[in-house]
C-alpha cells in the first residue's frame, strides 16, 4: 500500500512457531504492528483446507517500532474483521511478549484483558528451563524411537513395557496398558553410550554409569492441542520401563562428570513438579501459546514456581502428589522416600484409587498452585472457563475447594 502499509493472510505459525523468531522480531522492531486478527477456517473460505486451521491477517506498516498492537484470537467469523480493532480485540505490549517469551517471542493468544492481567501476574515466575531460579528441567526429544527399536519389541510382558503417549494420563501411569514390552539387556549400552556423550568432560565409560531408565521419570505427552479436554498431560514413569517417542521423558541425572550419578531431583522434587504442570493455571498458560504440537520450547517457557522443602507449600502439594502417583508397587519407594522427608507416616502418602478420592485430591492440588500464583478467586474462576470440556462439576468442585481451604486458612501464603 502506498506510504509503506502492508496487509497479508497468513497461517498462525507467524505468531507462535519458534521457526519464525525472526520474522517476529524484524516486525516488532522494523515495523509498526497495527494489527493481528486470527480465525479458523471454520467457513471453508480456503477450499481443501481443515476447518480447524487458523489464519491470520496481519497489517503492519514499515519503519519505526512496535510498543503494542491490537489482537483477536479464535474468531469464527471473518465478518468480524469489519469491527476490528474496536470490537473484539486485546492491547498486547511487546515488552510482555518478551518477557512471557524470551527465546521464541511466541505470541500469546489472549483472549481477553483479565489474560492480559493474569499473564503480568504468573510472569514473575521463574521458567521451567533455563533461568537459574526455576527448576531448570530438561526433556528428552526422544528416549526410544519406535520405528527403528521395533526389532526389539516384544508382546509378551517383560519388567520392561514400553510407554506411549496414550498410556498415561495425568498422575496415571496405568491409564492403558503396554502394547510392547522389551529385554532390558538389548536396549543397556546403547542407552550407556547416549548417556556417557552427554557428561561433560568424561570420555570414558565408568563402571557403576546409571541409565536414565533405571529410576522415576517425568513423561509428559507430546501429542496435543489446545482444544483438547486437558493439553498439558503428565506422569511419571518407573524403572526400568522405557519411553517411547510420543512421550517426553526428563534426564534424571546431572551431565557432569563429579555428579554424573547423582540425581537432578529428590523424589519429592519430582512430584512437586509434576503437581504443578498437572494443573488448571500451567495448562491454561500452555494453551494460549500452542496449537496442535507440544514442542519443548514451548514446555520450557513456562512460568513455574520453584518450591523448595522450605516452602510452606510444598510438603501439602507433595503429599497430595503421591497419593495420587504412588498406587502401584513400583512407586513403594518413592512413597517411603516422601514419607521420610516430610516427616509422615507411611500411610499418609498411600496410594488413593478411588475415584471420589482422587477427585479431592485433584480440586486441593489445583487450589494449592492457584495460591502459588497469587490468583484471586475471580481470575482462578477465569482460568476455569477456558477449559469448555472439562466437566462443570470438576470445575466447580476445583473452585468450591480453593474457597473453602482459602476460607480455613489451609491454602500456603504465597511466594514472592
């Protein structure tokens, strides 16, 4: 357009793919964002194409720089353009961007002002990877490919199965059962050598080296979206079991060569961490970032509390954690470990199966993080809404119980 205006459709990879960084940045720093207005193909006006498949329309103008800009996400009517920016559309300043997403400048779908409020307040937590302050976890695009280990399966049950993605669901390691199982002794030093190339300054393979597989893991499904009932699906897997490649599964061990079979995490760590990214708040972060694929930057990025034993937090939300974990005799150890450090009998951190049970556990687990991010009842109320295939009745028992534990004053101040 004339006096350098520039007005294009294009998919919504522009706003959220890590591939398209730069072209972020060129826009936010070279240009003038004037607008970012996204909608889903739900009309067929691109013939062949999914329904679903969201576009965008983006008008900038060249020079200058952008401070903030006007957007609109999910829209289902590309009539309501004609309204856009005055109708519809939410002020996003570039300084959140960057701070809600430092090395992919990912935009955000929010949807109204209370996200734009509610991501101001969670983004003063520390990352999930990389920031000194955070938990600093790091996941394995891949622990065992199933194309190419297939010569290793077998259907007769092993003490070895191999999860998949739809395995597991959250706190559930059982959620189905294994199609494939495998000999530990097949897989050993193929999973030694991988391990041994990634401890620093150690060139030679130890004696006593630990596979990753041999104790708990952190699994987190990789196949997602955000219009699933729940996108953010974490487990923990046990040992001596192995993950396949639609799973995500942590390093448990440090990578240097004084600590290379210590442990990044205490056990009770560990279900503090999965305690929170199980949650309704974490979940609601990740969807407003992702679409159809749960890549680990996006993982990375996310704003989650690092709790320490010190904390007056984290002693309620593990506990919880592993009586929802621990229901099977894999995890004895891991119970017995949490009832030692927290200073519990033993059958404080037994296993819960019943489903009433766990429910309750879920709604106090899903009050306790809420408290963790300094959430008011009306935003944790938000938060609730924008998950429309959950079950009223979870919503409203998750929501009943963050106002009772807050009323009896059992929710844990929060931290700074």
């Amino acid at each position: 357009r004339p006096g350098g205006q520039c007005g294009i459709v294009i998919p919504s990879g522009i706003y959220t793919d890590l591939g398209a960084k730069q072209l972020r940045e060129m826009l936010f720093t070279q240009s003038q964002v004037e607008g970012l207005f996204c909608f889903e193909n739900r009309e067929e006006i691109f013939e062949n194409v999914h329904r679903s498949f969201k576009f965008v329309v983006l008008t900038f103008e060249k020079g200058g720089s952008t401070q903030h800009f006007p957007a609109a996400f999910m829209r289902h009517e590309v009539a309501e353009l004609t309204r856009f920016p005055a109708e519809g559309a939410v002020s996003i300043s570039v300084n959140l961007i960057r701070r809600l997403s430092p090395d992919s400048l990912s935009v955000v779908e929010f949807k109204c002002d209370q996200d734009v409020s509610i991501a101001e307040k969670i983004s003063v937590h520390p990352m999930l990877c990389g920031d000194d302050k955070g938990w600093k976890l790091e996941l394995y695009g891949e622990e065992l490919n199933m194309t190419r280990s297939a010569g290793s399966f077998l259907t007769r049950q092993t003490k070895s199965p191999v999860y998949e993605g739809g395995m597991i669901w959250q706190f559930d390691h059982r959620y189905s059962d294994p199609r494939y199982w495998v000999k530990e002794s097949d897989l050993r030093q193929a999973f030694l050598g991988k391990r041994i190339k990634r401890i620093e300054e150690l060139d030679c393979l130890p004696k006593d080296l630990r596979n990753d597989y041999e104790v708990d893991r952190i699994a987190i499904r990789k196949i997602a979206s955000n219009t699933n009932e729940r996108t953010l699906i974490v487990a923990l897997v046990p040992p001596h079991s192995f993950a396949g490649n639609s799973l995500s599964v942590h390093f448990p061990f440090h990578h240097t060569k004084d600590k290379y079979n210590a442990l990044r995490f205490s056990g009770p760590e560990t279900l503090a961490i999965i305690a929170e990214l199980n949650s309704f708040v974490v979940d609601y972060v990740l969807r407003a970032r992702m679409t159809t694929n749960l890549n680990l930057f996006y993982l990375y990025q996310l704003p989650v509390p690092r709790l320490t034993l010190a904390d007056a937090a984290f002693a309620p939300i593990v506990k919880r954690a592993a009586q929802l974990v621990c229901t099977t005799p894999e995890f004895d150890a891991l119970a017995k470990e949490v009832s030692t450090a927290l200073k519990l009998p033993a059958a404080a951190v037994k296993g819960v199966t019943d489903p009433t049970g766990r429910a309750r556990l879920r709604a106090e687990l899903d009050a306790m993080v809420a408290r963790l991010y300094a959430l008011t009842e009306e935003e944790f109320t938000h938060i609730l809404t924008t998950f429309p295939i959950v079950s009223e009745s979870v919503k409203q028992q998750t929501l009943n119980t963050y106002r009772d534990l807050l009323r009896l004053g059992k929710l844990p101040d929060t931290r700074p």
